[in-house]
C-alpha cells in the first residue's frame, strides 16, 4: 500500500488537467499519477475543489520573513526559506547582489552548507552518493537548488537597487575564484553584455555548467547577438533595469527587452507583481514567448511575507508597501515583495491556462537550474512537490518531497 494519495482534484500535469485526478506518492518520490478513483494508500489528502500543481521553483529570490540569503547565516537562510514556503515554493535558487569577494564568497559558502533539503548531486540532481550536501535544516522548506550571483558586471545607469560603487566589468581575477570553488553550487551568473571582457566571462560560465543571465544592461541588439552566440540563454527580470527600445538618430533600435522577447534561445524571467511588469506588459510577454520560455520568479526582497513599512535592503533604507519595495526618493523599484503564489494568480488572471501556468511556476524554472529530471512537474518518478490551491490560487497546502508543511 502506498504511502499517500492526493485525490479528487483536477491535477496538472504537463499535458493536461485530469478531473478529477490523483497523485500517488511513495516516500519522497511520485509514484503515479492518474484519473479517476485512486488506489488504496495508508494516507490521503482530499484535493476536491482543489487544484494540484507541481511545487513552484523560484530561481531569483534575494529573501524574505524579514531576513535575507544575503547574510549568510543559517537562521537567516531558513527564516527565509520559510517565508516563501508558505506561498507555494517547494525549491528555491537564492540570489546575492553585487558585493565584494569576501562577502560574496561567505554568502556562497553559506548556501552551500545550506543545500540541503536535498541530499543529491547539484550538477545533474540526481541522488548522490558518497561525499556531498547533507541535511542540516530539521524543518519542511523548500529546496535550496544552488546559488544566482547577481553583478557585479552591471552597467552604471541600469544598476536597479544594486550598490553603486561596487558595480565594475568582468574581471578573471574576481570570477574565476569563485568559480573553481563554488562552480557546482552557482546555477545562474548576471551581467551585462556590453561591457569590456564579458563574451569571454560567458563562455567561461558555460565551460563551468553556469547559465548566463543578461541583466542590469544597456545593452544593444548587437551586444546581445553576440551575448547569445557566446552562450547567453537567460534574460534576468525582463523589462526591468535593461535597455528597451529607443532611436539612435533616425533609426528604431530594440533593447534588451525586446531581444529577450524576439530570440527563442532565450528564456526570459518574469516579475509578475503588476508593478515590475504592468498587466499589459505581462500580456505582451505572454503573447511573444511560449511558456517553455517564461520562467516566473519573484525576486523578492527581505521584506515579502512582512508588514509594509521601512526596512534595509543592500545597505539602503527602502520603503515598503502591500504591493512592492521603493528606494527611499520613492523613483525607483527597490524589490519585490512577491510570492510565487501570487505571481501565478497574476499570470492566470491575464488568461493563462493552468497547464501553461505550472510550466512557467515549476517546469521552466527546472530546466533552468537544470533539475527537471527530478522536479518541475508532477510525473511518476520526480521529487513529490505538490502545491494544492483553491478557486481563487490561494496556497491551501504543501507537500514538500512527500513531507506536508
């Protein structure tokens, strides 16, 4: 007898919505998943009038419950894990802003004593075996999948909330360090392709399995032609902090923006809080690209899952509302507060179907951080991440690799 069926809800698997639908689940792993009557288990989860997705993965998140991943402190990594657990991440990519190379390499090896929802190999996800990753956090969270290193090879005048002074060209001396050290944990590197030295930082990237992210750019379409044959297949947070279109004299010239909309080999990441992304800005993204291309994220700030108010972000003071962090002028976005709970309603509420949805919540992000092998979707044979939603996408419950939070 299995050990639990999630029953009666209308499952979404990567083909369809079975209604009503099951999902059988053996330890951590899915076993089968099917429609119709289930068969018997020792444990079940009644799911009628429930939707059952796959576990969101958030690969962009800088914190959240107050505390961030940047501060490379393990109670400050669960606090935060915790906070985006409740809305529906079951694995997550922490990211870490531009800084310096000690500050950088203490919040990498954080991360990496703290990969550990998961006892598998990061590389390829699949289990591992012999020296690696161990538990170490006692508590339902979601999976930390490896690290997002954010700059800091950005461009001045698209730095976002990131520290001014700090922001530089790509330098071998600075990234190959950590890359030798930490090149197993590092799933995504940000930078902007326009800068001296950074076609060659991206095909170092790909030698090292890392994905190139382009992001913080005023790029032009040349730059991220070239960026795209040197290896580049992420376009980070999609119309925020990047170059758009624009006239260079007479002539119309697209940005990064629209390039990340235009090129199929690039996957583009979504802020989709009404805010980062209006509601016809998210239309227009959903119409360009299929969902195999629109990976969902939050990057939330530490202040998401918090009352709004005045919190620290990167060394600034930033204020903070119900919908989105501010600079302290009020003239710029300073972060999200999103949850990926909420970035799926927003996206179903521009009329995605939910078959599409979970692709861009779960799948897609998966094959980013390259672990949808084991995750991203609800298969036989995958880590049992479930989240179960209500008619209005309100998280209900969390199954995290057969663990309910």
């Amino acid at each position: 007898m299995s050990s639990l069926v999630i029953h009666s809800g209308r499952v979404v698997t990567p083909q369809s919505v079975l209604d009503p639908g099951y999902v059988v689940v053996e330890g951590s792993t899915i076993a089968q998943v099917g429609e119709g009557s289930p068969p018997p288990c020792e444990r079940a989860i009644d799911a009628a009038g429930l939707w059952v997705l796959p576990g969101f993965i958030d690969i962009h998140c800088h914190g959240g419950g107050g505390r961030s991943f940047q501060e490379a402190d393990e109670e400050a990594i669960r606090v935060a894990l915790a906070a985006h657990l409740r809305g529906g991440t079951t694995g997550i990519v922490p990211a870490i802003a531009a800084c310096g190379r000690e500050e950088r390499h203490a919040c990498l090896d954080a991360l990496r004593n703290g990969v550990t929802s998961l006892n598998f190999n990061l590389r390829d996800a699949e289990p591992s075996v012999g020296p690696g990753p161990r538990l170490k956090f006692k508590d339902v969270t979601p999976a930390v999948l490896g690290a997002y290193v954010e700059g800091p090879y950005f461009a001045d005048k698209e730095r976002g909330a990131q520290p001014l002074g700090l922001i530089r060209p790509p330098d071998p001396e600075d990234y190959r360090p950590p890359l030798r050290e930490f090149g197993e944990l590092i799933r995504v590197w940000a930078l902007a392709p326009e800068l001296p030295g950074a076609l060659e930082f991206i095909r170092e990237l790909r030698e090292h399995g890392v994905v190139p992210a382009l992001g913080h750019s005023d790029a032009s379409e040349e730059h991220v032609e070239a960026a795209i044959a040197a290896g580049a297949r992420l376009v980070t947070h999609l119309y925020c902090a990047q170059s758009t279109f624009h006239r260079v004299g007479a002539e119309k010239r697209l940005g990064l923006a629209e390039m990340g909309l235009l090129r199929e080999e690039l996957v583009v990441e979504v802020i989709a809080d009404s805010k980062h992304l209006t509601p016809n800005l998210l239309r227009l993204v959903l119409k360009s690209k299929p969902p195999s291309q629109v990976c969902l994220i939050t990057d939330a700030m530490p202040a998401a899952g918090m009352p709004p108010g005045e919190y620290e972000f990167l060394g600034e003071r930033v204020w903070v509302t119900d919908e989105v962090a501010y600079r302290a002028d009020r003239e710029r976005y300073a972060g999200s507060v999103l949850t990926m709970a909420a970035a799926v309603r927003n996206v179903a509420a521009q009329g995605a179907d939910m078959v599409a949805v979970a692709e861009m919540a779960a799948l897609t992000p998966a094959r980013v951080a390259g672990v949808d092998r084991r995750k991203g979707s609800l298969e036989a044979g995958k880590d049992a991440d479930v989240v179960l939603m209500d008619e209005g996408l309100e998280v209900r419950q969390v199954v995290v690799r057969g663990r309910t939070a």
